[in-house]
C-alpha cells in the first residue's frame, strides 16, 4: 500500500486522518518503532516512544495530532490520527496474512459421529474427533486432534485450533475464536464434604455457553455449570491459562488477562477488565466497568459501577494507595515511637 492508501484505509475509521510528508512511498507491512526499517510502518501512542521519532527509519510513523514533530526525521511521513493505537491495529488486520488452522474440507482422518451437522464450507483437520448430533455452522474451522464430544453446537465462522476439547452440549457461538489447548465444559469442582471428611462428587449437570465474539486463549478452562449455564457474554476476550469456574456470568466485552482465577458462581459485569492473576472467591458480583488491578484479590462483591479495584484484600483503589502509603511509613512511625518511649521513660526516671 501507499502511504495515500493508508491514508484513504484509516479514513473509513477517524473523522480525520491528517498527512504530513510524502504520500507515494510504498510501505510493504507493520513494524516496532524501534526496528522498523525503509518502507515499514509503525505508530506511537506513548509518551516514552516519542524518543524514537528523530532516530527511525520507518517510512511512516501513525501519532496523534498532539505530538510535536519538530524534532523528527524529515524522510519519514506521518498521518496524524486520534487513536493512533486503534489506527495501527486496523493496519495490522490489513497487512496480516490469515492463518491456516486446517485444510480446507474434511481431512480424510477425522472421525464424525452420527447425526452431524455441518453448514457450508466447514473444514475438519486431521484426526478431530466429533461427537454424535454435533452442529456446526457454516465456514467454521475444526482444528487437527480437536474433540468435541456429543451434541456440541457451534456458530459460524468460529476457529478452533488444534487440540481444543469441548465438553457435551457446549454452545458455542458464531466468530469465536478459541486456541489450542483449552478445555470448555470440564466438570465443576463441586465435592460434598462428609462427616467422615470424606467428599461426594456433585454431578456437574449444566453446560458452558460462549456467545458470539469472543476469544478464548491458550490453556484456558472453563467449567460446566452444576446446573444451568456457566455463561461468556459476547464480545468477553479470556487470555491464556484462566480458571473460570461453575456458574459463572463473564458480561459482554469483559476483558480477563492471563492466570486469574474466578471461583464459582461469581458475576462479572460488562465491560470489566480484569488483570493478570487477579483471584476470586466464590458467589460475588462486580458491577459493570470495574476495573480489577493484577494480583488483586476479590473477597467481597463490589457494585458500584466503574471503580478501579488494588490489593489483597482488594479495595478501591483510593483507599489501597492511602494503605499502601500508610505501610510504607510504618518503619519511621515506629522509630517515632520508640524515641518518644524512651524520652518519656527518661523522665519518668525523673
């Protein structure tokens, strides 16, 4: 694309998109500020990347319409853009080449139950296993040694990778994508403790629904319901290696990072965000748009919508950073305390 392709590209997505510099250089795909090279494009949406604008070499750098270029080299051009981050991921989406998940079709070597399902252009990669009444919707990709056991139902246009196991009677939606290694619909942990300290299991009756939109990263797990519905809201991104247990409710567009780990029965709202190895205790509900800082712990629901949460115990993030402050100054506090004890025993001793 030219930088004037670019330009016209990002201008279906911003009211403006401003150049400054050539618009004829031909840029060949997307690189790091710091790396990139003649002809490659790259962005700066942080103040500590402005360093780079003077030592580039990328062709094209996207910045917003605040950033001074005085100080920039002369052979690169810029479009002027007021996400710049956005504007660099739709160029990403656009240079992006797609991924092969399987060969179009069904490989010779996967095995499909009785009474499947299979919509238009669906392909199967070598030895996916599928289930008895499985439905599978049109241009959905089946992963190699993927397995989804009886009466799976999955939307259109969703991406399986390899080695995904779902569950029976998982519904899963359309334009998801869930990478390899993640297991949908794997029992509860739900155990009846006995008076001899013993544990019954609790059979795990319910099913795993993910709406349409949603991601689902590397290794992630997500339990069955004991009865109903353990529920992912449309549009929720869940990176690698998040626990989300029985009954749970992830709102629509939530956003989990890596490693955290939500209990059973907890109620997220929409729009949340939830960051790296943030825990939950069970039964507890958080309003929409809050904001849980990584490590916090939750052990208590918060309904106030939009509060920022920190700490473990987590609290709003207001009081954790007046506590926090309060900790650090223990060490002089208590030195404080110590010479006036002792000036107070002198004069006793008086």
């Amino acid at each position: 694309m030219t930088i004037k392709d670019i330009q016209n590209y990002l201008g279906q997505f911003f009211d403006s998109v401003e150049l400054e510099g050539s618009a004829e250089r031909v840029i060949s795909g997307p690189a790091k500020i710091e790396t990139a090279q003649q002809g490659q494009v790259s962005f700066v949406a942080n103040e500590k990347y402005v360093k780079y604008l003077s030592t580039t070499e990328a062709s094209l750098i996207i910045v917003h319409p605040s950033v001074s270029l005085d100080a920039s080299n002369s052979a690169t051009s810029f479009l002027k853009v007021s996400d710049p981050y956005t504007a660099f991921v739709f160029l990403l989406k656009k240079f992006a080449l797609p991924r092969t998940v399987a060969a179009k079709g069904i490989a010779r070597t996967a095995a499909i139950g009785e009474g499947v399902t299979l919509g238009e252009g669906v392909s199967i990669g070598e030895y996916a296993v599928i289930g008895d009444r499985c439905s599978i919707g049109r241009n959905t990709v089946i992963g190699a040694h993927t397995v989804l056991l009886h009466d799976v139902a999955v939307g259109e246009d969703t991406i399986l990778f390899p080695s995904v196991t779902c569950y029976d009677s998982t519904i899963i939606g359309s334009r998801v994508v869930i990478h390899s290694g993640s297991v949908i619909g794997a029992d509860g942990f739900g155990f009846a403790p006995q008076s001899d300290g013993s544990y019954v299991k609790i059979p795990q009756m319910g099913i795993v629904e993910i709406g349409d939109d949603v991601e689902i990263g590397a290794n992630a797990t997500l339990d069955r319901a004991t009865m109903g519905s353990t529920l992912i809201g449309r549009g929720a991104k869940i990176d690698n290696l998040v626990q989300i247990a029985h009954n749970c409710r992830i709102g629509e567009d939530t956003v989990i990072a890596a490693q955290a780990g939500i209990s059973g029965s907890v109620t997220i709202g929409r729009q949340c965000i939830i960051g790296g190895q943030a825990g939950f205790a069970g039964h507890l509900e958080l309003a929409d748009g809050i904001k849980v800082a990584a490590q916090a712990g939750i052990s208590k629901s918060f309904l106030q919508p939009g509060i920022s949460l920190r700490g473990y115990p987590a609290q709003p993030m207001r009081d954790q950073l007046k506590y926090e402050a309060m900790l650090r100054n223990l060490g002089a506090m208590k030195a404080k305390l110590d010479r006036l004890e002792a000036e107070m025993q002198e004069l006793n001793m008086k």
